[in-house]
C-alpha cells in the first residue's frame, strides 16, 4: 500500500495553512507502526526538494505520539525507512478520516494542549 497518494496529497493543507489553530487544527492523515507505539498524524504538507537523493521528498508537519507527543516535521522518505521492533514498515490508516486534533488528543487520553514544543 502507498503511503500518500495523489488524491491524499491534494487534500493535505499547505504548509502553515493552519497556523493558529492550536486543538483545533485537522489532522488529515494517520501513519502508524504496527508493530511498535509510534503514531503520525499529518496536519500539513509541502513538496520539498531531496538533497541527499535529488528529485523531491514531502515534508510534513503534523502531531508525533511515540515516547512523548509533540508536534513536529518529517518526511515522506522518513516514514518508508522506520521498521518496527519485527522489521513492519510505517502503513496509513486507511479508515482514518479528518478530525479535529483535540478530537485525536482526547481518544489518546492526552491532555489538550500538549505537544506544543515544535520538533
């Protein structure tokens, strides 16, 4: 399965779209680990040239639950090279749908307003 798709990557805000909105900002996309405690949620997106490879990566911003939660940058490139204690690769939550991040904080049992120290 493809991590972002064209339809996905249309949908995601650019970077910055969001600014100000702290909670209430929307989480776009889920990334996940299935075989550790990892967790990406995608707030925002932009195409960004690849120094090491040449050609372009998609960089991230979005809201990081591993053994803290913070808000954060990572790439597309990033997420297709973690594996997981048994050696998974990084899937999407294809079921995942759009919602505030308050609404994903208060699932996680994480206090709103946390991870606002930006990676």
């Amino acid at each position: 399965m493809s991590l972002l798709t064209k339809t996905l990557m249309k949908t995601l805000p650019g970077r910055r779209e969001q600014d100000g909105l702290g909670d209430e900002a929307i989480a776009h996309a889920k990334f996940f680990t299935p075989d550790a405690q990892w967790t990406w949620y995608v707030l925002e997106a932009e195409v960004v040239p690849d120094d090491v490879a040449g050609g372009y990566d998609v960089e991230f911003f979005g809201f990081v639950v591993g053994q803290f939660a913070e808000l954060g940058y990572f790439t597309l490139s990033q997420l297709q090279s973690v594996r997981g204690g048994l050696g998974l690769e990084v899937e999407r939550d294809r079921w995942f749908r759009p919602k505030r991040l308050s609404e994903v904080k208060t699932e996680l049992g994480i206090p709103l307003g946390a991870g606002v120290v930006e990676a």
